[in-house]
C-alpha cells in the first residue's frame, strides 16, 4: 500500500503592524488656484458692463502695449500696480554646483516688475512700529 502524500498547513502568515494614519495638519488652508484667463476676462467684463469679446480684446492690447512699450523705451508703468521695467546684468563668474567649476555668464538684458507701493501695502499691510 502506497502512502498518500499529506499536505502540511502553512503557518498563518502575521499581519504587518498597522501604521498610523497621517495626521491633518491643525486647520489647514486650502489651496487657492489663481484666475484663468477667462476668468479674469468675465470679472472685467461684469465690472465694466461689457461683453466678453471687448473685455478680452482690452487685456490683449494692454498686454501688446506693455510689451511694446518696455521694449521701446525700457520702462511701462501700470498705475496703481507697478512698472515693468528692462535692466542690464553684467557679466559675471559662477559655479558650476555640481562639479565646483568656475563658468563665465554673459552679460543679459532682463524684465523686473516693481510692484506699487500702494498695491504692495494693500496686499500685505505694512507693521506698525
């Protein structure tokens, strides 16, 4: 008589330790998305009682003219928000962070927005002394 071959229980396999969840942190902000385009464009055309089209067109041409102007002229103010304005860098040494060489960088012609100081002040109040 042959001996029928009898299979062997696993051992139950431990369950791994529960981690605990993450915790929330204490009254956290939501994100705040900044406005689309289309959404910028319908806030104007709501404010200034016109339609869409003549809405987009304003903020198109505004954007022409900036660009336009500060190429021409290197500065373009928005009254009330800041200026655009077109600056010189010189030429200057670096490093390269992940060799440590020295690099030369050219000289370059850069955009800066100053903001207003009125804008400024209303988007962060400034501390009383």
């Amino acid at each position: 008589m042959a001996k029928k071959a009898v299979k062997k229980k696993a051992a139950p396999k431990k369950a791994a330790p529960k981690k605990a969840a993450p915790k929330a942190a204490p009254a956290a902000k939501k994100a705040v998305t900044p406005l689309t385009q289309t959404q910028v464009v319908t806030a104007l055309a709501e404010k200034c009682d016109v339609n869409k089209k003549v809405a987009k067109t304003l903020l198109d041409e505004l954007g022409a003219l900036a660009i336009a102007e500060t190429k021409r002229s290197g500065k373009f103010v928005l009254p009330g928000l800041g200026r655009f304005v077109k600056s010189e860098r010189k030429a200057r040494t670096g490093r390269n962070p992940a060799t440590g060489a020295t690099i030369k960088i050219p000289a370059r012609t850069v955009v800066k927005f100053r903001v207003a100081k009125a804008a400024a002040d209303a988007i962060v109040p400034a501390k009383k002394k």
